[in-house]
C-alpha cells in the first residue's frame, strides 16, 4: 500500500525539480507489496529517510517497509527494472550512512523482527530487521546468546556481515564465527540458502564480505550460555593516572582469560547518577568490561586493574547481560552526528600511549561524546585463523577507533579534524588493514582492499562478479566485480 499523503515541507522542496518515478509503476509496485511504501510528499517520508548518523541527509525516491521476503524480492525486481540505486537498510547504523541514497530506492528490512530460538539447539534464526537489544531479549530468556552489539540499537544485518566485535568475542568469537547459515535475495530477485554445506562459497564471503552480494533476510546463529548476570560494567580513572593505567593494562591483557573482554576507553565523563559531580565533564580513561564465567572468579581475574592503579570510579559488578549491552546507548542517540576512523594495532607501545593521551587531552574541546575506543582482541577470534570466513585481521591485538559523536553541525570540523589528526598521528604505528564496520564513507577503495589483503579481495571480487556482476549492491565498502576471465 501507499503511504498517506501529507503537505510537503521545505526538505521535500528541495527535491521537486528530480526527475520522478512514474506514477503508475509505483502504484503498480506498492499493490504488490505488504509494507508501506513512501514517497517524497508523503507523510512520514522525513522520518522514514533518518538514519542514525545525523550528518547524513539523503533524498531517496521511494522507501520500502519490507514486511517479509516476497516484500524484498519484489523492491530488488523494481528497482532493477526502474534502473534505481539501491541502498540496503537493516538498523540504519552504519558511520558512512550506506543504509539511504538520493533519487533511488531504500530497501528498508526495519519491520522484518522475527526471532526463533531453540533453546536445545541453541541456535535462533533472526530476521534482518532485528536490532540487538531486541535479539538479546529473546535469547536472554532462555540464558543464552552470541556475541553482539556494543549499542543496543545497532543492526543484527550489517553488524554481522561486517564481522561483529562485542563483549563475547574472546570466548565465543566474532559475530560471523557464530554463524550457521542466511537466507539471501539475490541481485536477480532470487532467494538463495548459504550454509558450510550449501553454496559454501557464498557462506564463506558473506562472513566478512558485507553487502556486497545480496539482501540478507534472515540469519541462524548458534548460541551459548551467557547470563544472565556477568561481571560487567567499567572502571574510571583521571587521565593523570592515564600512562600508568595503560601500562598497566597492556601487561594485563597479555594474560587475561578468555572469559574476559575489555574496552580501554578515553572519554569525557557522562552526568550519571554513578559519576561524582566533580568529575563530570573531565576527561577520563576507563576499562569497560565483561567476565562471561563465574563471577567471584571473574572478581579475582580484573584485581589487578583495581590495585596497582587504583580507580576512581568503580562501576564493574554483576549485571543482567541485557543491561550491559546497553551501557554505551545514551552516548549513541539517534541522529547524533558522527565521524570515525580506524585501524588495527598489533601492540600498546609507549610512543602509541603519548600519541593515544595527545589526543584524548584534546577532548575536553569537543562534545561530550566522542572518544577514542580501542578494543582488546585475540582468544577465539585469534583461534579461528583461517580461510573460514572473509574477515581480514585475526592476528591483531587491539582494534582502534576513534568515534566522533556531536549533536550540533557547527562543530562538524572541530570534530572532523580531531579525529583526522589523531588518526593521522597513531597511523604510522598502526597494524595492515583495517575493522570493516568501523569504516567511515571517506575511507576509499584502497582501505577496504587493505582491510582484507589481496589474496582475500580477489577471492571476494571472484564471487561478486558471480553473484552481482553489475554491482547492483555497491551502497557498502565495496568489493567490485573481478574482470570476466
């Protein structure tokens, strides 16, 4: 069905001049499918074209609610005889704001939130319009779950088919090393199964790949006890205890269990009921965690964080896992604008903690929400090395990003040019490659080929010229079709 018509604003102005889809065809399509489909002078259409990134402000033609998989197959058939950009939307999560596109067609998988879990298996079978917090609460109810999002409102899609770095994945691995199967439409509207045993090549590229071949519908993955208390939560120090603290903890984490994943973070400290007032607004250095075992064990395991550099604020305990995947939610509302880059570092060294703490000084300049996140990696992903999945760096040791988050557009190249020069500074120490979901639009070709290596990218370039060889899915870090042979 079509949307209800409403008076246009001055935004859908500004598009009125674009050429238009024709009447008719769009008729002729909406009657086909269950979900709304909206249109430029259609009410709704502002909110319907949000994502969260706020500085993106695109102006697509039609948007699709896709109901369920005859929705997508038919908006994909549309959109290829109309000749129109596809752009591919699960959460809307994505920094480089892939998920929307002017003039074409946004094929919005959001309604999609089916969820099945089988709790003998454990395994669930999640459709791609799930956001995390959502899967979350359907495995949690039978104390189980993979590894997910660090902001509970991200995407399952894209998060996934991006790799997937979160609290559980130096137990349990990377999102995609728990993935069992997908269900796909194809650029030629077909629907196809990947699995180990079906179409493995097609399995193999989308554990890593993106969206590079296809609109994942729906997605199995296995589950593992979890919760739902862990140990979780963060302990905050000044950042006059900053080169001790990080020292401390890259000897730390050289030893630290499996069970254990932490985020070492720079930030400015949030007005939360649990931060003294004075330190409110201060730039801090934390170590967000989670303990997936037994938690007086996990207690003794994080002790030495608490005891050669003592914290100032103490907020690591028990935690219902569904509370702590939310802990980074209100420094991510929808619509704050954002900036990031990335890289993967093999080590701490002391020339990366000065170049790290020169920047993280410079904070108390910006909003509050940026900072500098570098995430501790190894255990089971590390384990998984390996032509499994198409993920490119295993063997890092810490994955690095700087996420720039403000609300107002005057700072735009205040945070910009923090996060440009910070990386600029860092990047002469950085490891080969790069965290795919961390990208940001700007990044280019030659950083998404590093971020798999060539043997990788031509394996990846092989299959797209197989499975879209016109490169219909090209709104993504882009993998182009291999030449023909």
């Amino acid at each position: 069905m079509l949307a209800g018509a409403g008076p246009p604003n001055h935004a859908h102005m500004t598009i009125a001049t674009r050429p238009q889809l024709d009447a008719s065809a769009v008729q002729e399509f909406a009657a086909r499918v269950r979900g709304p489909v909206i249109r430029p002078n259609d009410a709704g259409y502002d909110a319907a074209r949000a994502v969260w990134n706020g500085m993106i402000d695109r102006y697509p033609a039609l948007i699709v609610r896709c109901m369920g998989v005859a929705d997508v197959i038919a908006a994909v058939r549309f959109a290829r005889q109309q000749g129109l950009t596809i752009a591919v939307r699960g959460g809307g999560h994505n920094v480089a704001g892939f998920s929307t596109c002017d003039d074409g067609i946004v094929i919005d998988l959001g309604p999609m939130k089916g969820v099945h879990v089988d709790p003998r298996a454990m395994t669930a079978r999640a459709q791609a319009g799930l956001t995390w917090g959502e899967f979350d609460n359907e495995t949690q109810a039978f104390g189980l779950a993979t590894t997910g999002g660090l902001v509970s409102t991200t995407g399952l899609a894209g998060f996934t088919l991006g790799g997937g770095i979160g609290w559980l994945l130096r137990k349990h691995g990377l999102t995609i090393d728990n993935l069992l199967g997908i269900e796909l439409v194809t650029a030629d509207g077909e629907l196809v199964n990947a699995s180990a045993t079906e179409n493995p090549e097609l399995f193999w590229g989308l554990r890593g790949g993106g969206g590079n071949f296809g609109i994942v519908t729906s997605f199995e993955f296995r589950l593992h006890p979890v919760g739902p208390l862990v140990l979780g939560g963060a302990l905050f120090y000044t950042l006059d205890q900053a080169p001790d603290l990080v020292r401390q903890y890259r000897e730390f984490v050289q030893s630290a269990s499996d069970e254990l994943t932490t985020l070492l973070a720079f930030l400015t400290a949030p007005p939360e009921p649990f931060m003294p007032a004075e330190l409110v607004g201060k730039q801090l250095v934390a170590v967000a965690l989670c303990y997936t075992g037994d938690i007086e064990r996990g207690q003794q395991a994080i002790a030495p964080l608490r005891s050669s550099v003592k914290p100032g604020v103490d907020v690591a305990g028990p935690i219902p896992y569904t509370i702590l995947q939310k802990m980074f939610d209100a420094g991510a509302p929808h619509g704050i604008r954002s900036y990031w880059k990335t890289a993967y570092l093999d080590e701490l060294s002391d020339p990366i903690v000065e170049t790290l703490l020169q920047s993280a000084q410079k904070l108390g300049d910006l909003a509050p929400f940026s900072a500098i996140h570098v995430h501790h990696s190894g255990g089971a992903v590390r384990r998984a090395l390996g032509g499994e999945t198409a993920f490119g760096r295993r063997d890092a040791q810490f994955v690095l990003n700087f996420p720039a988050c403000w609300m107002d557009p005057e700072q735009d190249a205040a945070h910009i040019a923090w996060v440009r020069e910070g990386f600029d500074a860092v990047s002469r120490f950085s490891g080969a490659g790069a965290y795919l979901n961390f990208l940001g639009g700007d990044d280019g070709e030659d950083r998404v080929r590093a971020a798999y290596g060539e043997a990788t990218y031509a394996r990846l370039a092989a299959l797209k010229r197989e499975y879209d060889p016109e490169n219909i899915f090209h709104l993504n870090q882009n993998i182009r079709p291999a030449a023909a042979p």
